[in-house]
C-alpha cells in the first residue's frame, strides 16, 4: 500500500465521526444521551421524531461508534460511547457559536431575556449552593438526573414544578437548569417561578458542559 492510499484511508476514518454527526437530528439525540442513557421510545420522543426516524439516526451513530446499545426486555437502550463523545458535542457547539454568526443571532432570540441568567461563575454557583444562599434546580426527568446532576442540585422535573412549588424556601434565590443551552425547560422554569412570586434566574449550562470543563458532578437516587 502506497502512502497516499494509506492517508486517503486515515482521513477516511476520521470522517465517518463527521459524517455521522452531520445531521441535526442526530446532534439532538447525541445530546440527549449526554445526560444519561435512553431507550429508542424515550428519545424519539424528546426528539420529536417516530421510533423508526430515531432508530435509523441511532445506527449511523453506532455505526461510528459513538453510541452503544444494550437490550432491556423488549427495548433497546442507547448511552454514548464515552464521554469523550459528550465532549465533543460541547466542543462542536462551542466552535460553531464562535464562528457563525446565524447561530449566534439564533441563541440571542432565544435568551430573549439575558438578565434572568445567572452572573456566577460555575465555582461562585457552587459556593452560593454549598453556604445555602441559592437553591440549585434541575428541571430535567428524573432520570437524567439520576445519571448525573450539578452537586447540590435538587430535582423537580419541569412538569412537576408547579404542583411542587411548595418544597422551595421562599427567602432563597433558585437557580434552574437543564440540558444545556440549547435547552429551554429551565427558561419556562424560571417563568413559571417569577409568577409565583419567587427570585429565579437560569443557569445555561448542563451536565455535559460541567463534564467537558472537568467540573464535579454528583449521582443519586430520588
């Protein structure tokens, strides 16, 4: 084997992680099993796709490697690879929001409302959490917050908020987050939390941001 047939196969490999990641749906779904695994039924939802849709997006992700799949019963359940795979997805977000400038217009009308995110750092977040001064809300499912969660965190997912609106000291500030800042659960949180009378402002980043920054994450029953 010559050497330019060799580097055509190197640089073939690398891009079957490229190819594999060039779709938006399955972009979704890689960030979605960044907060824990999922069965194929649970992320075509959350994806708003059919089964078969999110099934077909899920091979071309194995086929890369960037996913593993296990069967439980009668389903089969999805987790990446690795969280160098998380990593990536944070990366790739990063690097396309420093250089396209659509992508940056597209995050401003989504945080139509920037003062209601946090000014703190994720270490000054975590001292505010630590001496009681700020309740730390995640507003994921259940599950994900299982598979990893900010230290300190509490979980009322976002369609239980209300319901539970009790459980949160009125004299404290709560802080909300979700998935990332793609995400808009913990924006309707702080919302939600702002009718009922409560200071709420949102944190934009999740776990897999936390994860690739090498921050503390925490797991736990609820």
């Amino acid at each position: 084997m010559n050497t330019r047939t060799l580097k055509d196969g190197l640089y073939a490999q690398v891009a079957r992680v490229g190819s594999a990641l060039a779709s938006p749906k399955r972009l979704e779904l890689v960030e979605l099993l960044a907060q824990g695994e999922k069965s194929v039924e649970a992320l075509a939802q959350a994806a708003a796709i059919d089964v078969k849709l999110a099934s077909a997006h899920l091979r071309v992700l194995r086929g890369a490697q960037l996913v593993d799949v296990r069967r439980d019963g009668r389903h089969r359940v999805y987790r990446l690879s690795g969280a160098d795979v998380s990593a990536l997805w944070v990366q790739l977000r990063e690097l396309a929001t420093a250089h396209l400038a659509e992508l940056q217009l597209a995050m401003q009308q989504l945080l139509a409302a920037p003062e209601r995110l946090t000014p703190h750092s994720a270490a000054a977040l975590l001292a505010r959490v630590r001496r009681g001064d700020v309740v730390l809300l995640d507003v994921r499912p259940h599950g994900e917050y299982r598979a990893a969660h900010l230290p300190g965190a509490r979980s009322i997912p976002l369609d239980e908020l209300e319901a539970r609106l009790g459980e949160l000291p009125r004299g404290c500030d709560v802080v909300a987050y979700c998935r990332g800042p793609f995400c808009v659960m913990s924006d309707a949180a702080v919302e939600l939390l702002e009718r009922h009378g409560l200071r709420a402002r949102k944190h934009a980043d999740g776990v897999p941001q936390w994860r690739a920054a090498g921050l503390p994450l925490e797991s736990a029953s609820v």
